[in-house]
C-alpha cells in the first residue's frame, strides 16, 4: 500500500524551488533537481510531488 503524496506539479524544469507555498507556515525553500532516470522528486519536507513535464506527457 502506497500513499499518495499531497500535491502533486507537473514542472517545466528540472530544477526546482519549493518552500511549501503556504506563506508564513510554509517551510524554508529548498531547491531540487529532478533526475533523468527517475523524471520526479519530492520535497523532504512537505512531500509535494515535483514530475517532469515530458514523462508526464509519456504516462498518459
């Protein structure tokens, strides 16, 4: 049994930032790299899930 992260962004970049965009309860902003061989990642501390675009498009 999985469980499913609680967002989830399909991004442009491999790079990204997130700092949990909710303002002032947010988290400090960290920024990721998505891998080429794996195309998400998510962030260690609010488990928002960051996929990148093309493999996004390949999965539907």
């Amino acid at each position: 049994m999985t469980i499913e992260a609680p967002e989830t962004r399909i991004v442009h970049s491999r790079k990204v930032a997130c700092d949990g965009s909710e303002g002032a309860l947010g988290h400090p902003r960290v920024y990721l790299q998505i891998p080429e061989e794996q195309n998400w990642v998510e962030c260690p501390y609010c488990d928002c899930k960051f996929i990148y675009e093309d493999a996004a498009k390949a999965a539907e």
